[in-house]
C-alpha cells in the first residue's frame, strides 16, 4: 500500500527534523509533517481494518497536534 510508504517514510523524516533539535521552526515543521503521517496511519488502519493502529495514531495526532501549536503557533517568552 503506498499511503502505508508515505506514513512510514514521512514519520522517518519528521522524527530525524525533531531530533536534529536546530531550531523551532524546523522541529515545528516536523512535528507538522508527523501530523500527515499520523494521517496516513490512521487511513492505512482504516483500510486494514486494524483499530489498535487507528487509536494509536489518533493519540499520536493530538500529541503532534501540541507539537505544532507550541513550536509554530505560540509565541516565546
């Protein structure tokens, strides 16, 4: 499955971005693109009919979802 490739892939990148740990925007960007490879898990597990790996990745999204807001949207003290 090719949306399996994407979310697989995506998460690799997104997990070397956030663990460089060079900036906030880039760890920001990561964290944005775990968000549409949560997206992509959570389709896969659809289309596999595997809950375990939905809930997962649902959990995962809103973890990710924090990423971004405290990266991207917040602003420093």
């Amino acid at each position: 499955m090719t949306i399996k490739w994407y979310a697989a892939l995506s998460g690799i990148i997104a997990a070397f971005m956030v663990s460089l740990d060079i900036g906030r925007r880039v760890t920001g960007w990561g964290f944005v693109i775990f968000l549409t490879s949560s997206i992509a898990w959570i389709s896969g597990a659809v289309l596999a009919k595997d809950p375990a790996l939905g809930t997962q990745n649902a959990v995962l999204f809103a973890v990710n979802g924090f990423g971004v807001y405290r990266y991207l949207v917040r602003k420093t003290a």
